[in-house]
C-alpha cells in the first residue's frame, strides 16, 4: 500500500510523534483529499494536554491519533457512489461528523446527533468513539479520508492556508445566523479580539450589522478590531466598566440586538452575565464561546424580558460554502488574517505557539503537511 507521513498522538501530554503510515482508502460515499494546509485553533493545546481533566465525558479517539481540526487540500480521489465532488477539486473538509441516519441527520440537523464528533478533535458525545473509528484521519496528515457531505468547495480566491481557518470563521457564522443578524441591528460581541471573535465581527459587518460592540482585555488588539471599521466598530476593555451598562449607553438605553459570547475557556462566568444584561428586549444571546462554569441564569429576567439563550456548536456544511462564496464575491474578506505555516515536522512548535500567539484572532497558524 502507498505510504503517507501523519503526526501522530501516541500520550495525553506527549509531544506528537510524525510515523509513516498507510495511505487511506476512501469507501464509497467518501473522498480522499490531499491535505495542503490544516489551521491550529487555540484550544487544540488543552485538547491534547489537559482534555480528560477539563471535559471527561467528551471523549478523544484512541491513541494514537492522527488530530488536526481544519484542513484544506485537493481532492486526489472518490468513491463509486460520490457524484458531486470530483478529483481536483480544491475543498475546505468539515470536520464534523454524525451518523447520517438518524431522525435529526436526515433533516440536515447533523450537529444535534447524538454521535456528533468534530474529527481530528473531540467527540460531544460518549458514542462518538463510534465515528473516530470510522474517520481515524485528522488534518495533520499527507492524506485523509472524509464522507462527500463535509465537502466544502472553495474558490481560487482563497488560499489554502485562508480555508485552515474556515472551522472558526464558519462556527462564528452559525452563531450570527442563530442570531438572524441582518441589516440595521447592533451587535454585542464578548471576546471580540479573539478567533471568534473578530470573524464574527467581519461576519457581521458583512451581514448589514449597523454596529458592532466588542469588548476585549487586550488593549492593542481591541484597537486592531476598531481599525477593521472605525465607522461601525466601538470598543471597551473588559475591566473597565459593566459591559451591560456600556451596551444600553452605546443604544439609547434600547441595548443590542444580539449578543455573541465568544469568550475563552478560562474566562470568568460573571462576565458572560455582564454581557447578557446588554441585550434589548426580545433580543438573543448566543453562547458559541469556551466559558465552562455553570451559569446562574435569571429565568424570570428571560421570560419578562422575552430573551433568548441559545447555544451554538460549530455550523453545517451548507453554511461553510455560504462563507466560501461570501469570499468568492468579495463580501469576506480573509487578508486580515496573518499566517503562520509550519511543516509537519513542526507540529508541537506550532500548537503550543498558537495557545499564546500575540496576534488573537488575527493569527493563522497552519500545518503544511
């Protein structure tokens, strides 16, 4: 069989190890894509490391795995039963998942099945251990083998190394469609100097937002957000005031349409609170962030204020090649992203650099397998 170079976790907390391995054969309904880029989000160095403390009932695959969350290549082949991907074909591959069976799955739902697992990752579900031995590939490979329906196609206009990014650009643009942001509105965007962060503002801006509120702790990186729109960007480091109170001052008293809580893991629950008070009546509140805490929601607030709180996991493949074509047509776009490629053979380097990478959510760091 032909031979492929992977990296390869072999120990929870062990640097990964790059093995040579088979070339996978992609079954009937799937491709084999030839990976030319894969983006390292900032939580891929808590996944590998401190998982099992942090989140033990969202399992990992058995060890060793071929990780890596967002890759980007060619397609190099197909199944028998594939008819609308084609070798060639340049692709983003959605790392998510499912049984493709169930009730919720052949509604298109495929985030809501119980087996949903983000490939190369982790697994939300005890079952998804199921789907890791059914897709063992991540992005940190020559090679991997993914089914057609996470199949996005991207234009020549994107790079690959742009579509390395495409997981959290398009888990921002899950969260802004949860919260039907659209022409004339004021959006709220905790955490906005992150990954999620500052996509989701572009997102917004992009959807008509008239106005994006975005708070942050990094002084130097909150004024990078501004200068992406200083007409339609306002911004406030976190510490400085109630984010709630900041929202209805910045709206006449009205607060935003929308909240987006993109916060990091480690970020403190009271702040994700603070936020919440910054919404208008019927307004909603879209948690698509790494806050871990439990939350002590007011419901009473929820029903007389007709607020809601809606969690956001990841987007559908169909939403993934909206964003491909919002940058087909200029209405993204990706050039403030700044990349940072790394070989295979760099890949611990690359991990552990993207956890403190300065630049926030500026920052592209990819493997070049």
């Amino acid at each position: 069989m032909a031979k492929m170079l992977a990296a390869r976790l072999h120990a929870l907390g062990e640097p990964m190890s790059v093995d040579t391995i088979d070339v996978p054969t992609p079954r009937p309904t799937d491709v084999l894509v030839r990976v030319k880029a894969c983006g390292i989000v900032p939580n891929m160095a808590n996944v590998i490391n401190n998982w099992p403390t942090w989140y033990p009932h969202q399992p990992l695959p058995k060890l060793p795995a071929v990780f890596g969350l967002d890759p980007a290549g060619v397609v190099e082949a197909v199944g028998e039963a594939v008819l609308n991907t084609k070798p060639g074909d340049r692709v983003y591959v959605s790392p998510l998942r499912s049984c493709g069976s169930c009730q919720v799955c052949r509604g298109g739902e495929l985030s809501r099945c119980r087996y949903f697992t983000l490939n190369g990752y982790f697994s939300t579900s005890r079952d998804g251990q199921r789907i890791f031995d059914l897709y063992p590939y991540g992005g940190f490979a020559e090679y991997m083998t993914a089914p057609q329906y996470a199949i996005v196609n991207i234009p020549d206009t994107m790079t690959f190394e742009q579509a390395g990014k495409l997981g959290y650009i398009g888990t921002s643009y899950g969260a802004l469609r949860h919260a039907a942001a659209g022409p004339g509105q004021v959006a709220l965007i905790d955490g906005v100097t992150g990954t999620l962060g500052v996509a989701s503002t572009l997102l917004a801006l992009a959807s008509g937002v008239s106005k994006v509120l975005g708070t942050g702790r990094n002084e130097e990186l909150l004024k990078r957000v501004k200068e992406l729109a200083p007409d339609r960007i306002e911004v406030m480091r976190l510490g400085e005031g109630s984010t709630g109170e900041w929202a209805k001052s910045r709206t006449g008293g009205e607060g935003a349409d929308f909240v987006i809580s993109a916060l990091g893991a480690k970020a403190p629950v009271e702040t994700m609170l603070d936020s919440m008070r910054g919404v208008r009546r019927g307004g909603k509140v879209v948690n698509v962030g790494g806050v871990a805490d439990r939350l002590p929601v007011d419901v009473k607030w929820l029903m007389d204020e007709q607020v809601q709180l809606i969690g956001s996991n990841w987007f559908s493949t169909a939403q993934g090649q909206e964003v491909a074509d919002m940058v087909a047509t200029g209405a993204l776009d990706l050039s403030y992203l700044i990349t940072k490629p790394f070989p295979l053979a760099e890949v611990n380097e690359a991990i552990s650099g993207r956890a403190t990478d300065p630049d926030g959510g500026f920052g592209n760091y990819v493997v070049i397998p």
